[in-house]
C-alpha cells in the first residue's frame, strides 16, 4: 500500500484535487451572492444552502455528475500506468493477486473518499461562515408553484 501511494504522481492527484475543489467553490460564491441580496435571511440556514442539498443550480449538478470520474482518477492512472510498465505484473509475482488488487482497492477508496468529502466539507463551512445557523423550517422553505 505504501508503494502505491510513493508511486502515485501527486501532480495528478493535486490538479484533480483542484478540480474537485472548483466546482463547491462556485457554488458556495453564487449562494453567498444570492444570500446577501435576499430581504430576510433567516428562512434559509447553512443545511439547507450547502451543495449537498442544493440540487438547483450548475455546480451542484456538474459536480455530481463527475464525482465517479473524480474520485476514481488517482487510482485509475496509476493502475493504467502501472499496468502498461509491467509493474503490476512484477507485484503480482510477489504477492497474490488478491493482495494486490486490495491494496489497489483500499487506495482509490481512500483517495476517493478524500477528493469527495473535503470540497464537500469546505463548501459546508464557507456557507455556515456566512448563513445564521438557524433551524431549518420546511414550510418557510418551501416555494409557492
């Protein structure tokens, strides 16, 4: 496991990193706009305005639809690479392929769970920084057809 992790290329894992966090950052920016203009602020709170319950705007919605690709990349390019080098096959000489594919496993769910949940948890506190925590109230937030 910490083979893989010496051998994965950071560069990669940094601008996909960056990626993941974009698209939270240009949701948290048009709340937070769209917050400062409203005339009374107190119907929305931070749990009802963050990304994972937000499902009206871009960011949200483009985000959900690259999160599998997003998580998946850093293990994904290494396997390939380690695929093509030959390197996986002199791994697996050593161990079982069960081991191996664990540890292969173990890193994208890692990494993975990482790339997915930080952005997720910065958006969170860059809207709680802003929006009152209030309770929120389903018929306050409910919008007239």
């Amino acid at each position: 496991m910490l083979t893989l992790w010496h051998r994965l290329n950071k560069r990669t894992l940094s601008s996909i990193f960056i990626i993941a966090l974009l698209l939270p950052s240009i949701q948290a920016y048009q709340i937070l706009q769209q917050f400062t203009q409203q005339s009374n602020p107190f119907h929305s709170s931070p749990y009802t305005l963050w990304m994972g319950i937000d499902n009206f705007n871009f960011s949200p919605i483009a985000y959900y639809l690259l999160l599998p690709l997003i998580a998946a990349m850093p293990a994904a390019t290494l396997l390939k690479k380690d695929l093509t080098s030959g390197f996986f096959m002199q791994v697996k000489l050593k161990n079982t392929l069960k081991q191996v594919l664990r540890n292969y496993y173990v890193l994208s769910f890692l990494l993975g769970g990482l790339i997915v949940t930080l952005p997720l948890l910065f958006n969170f506190t860059a809207i709680a920084l802003k929006v009152p925590s209030t309770f929120p109230d389903n018929l306050l937030n409910q919008k007239s057809v």
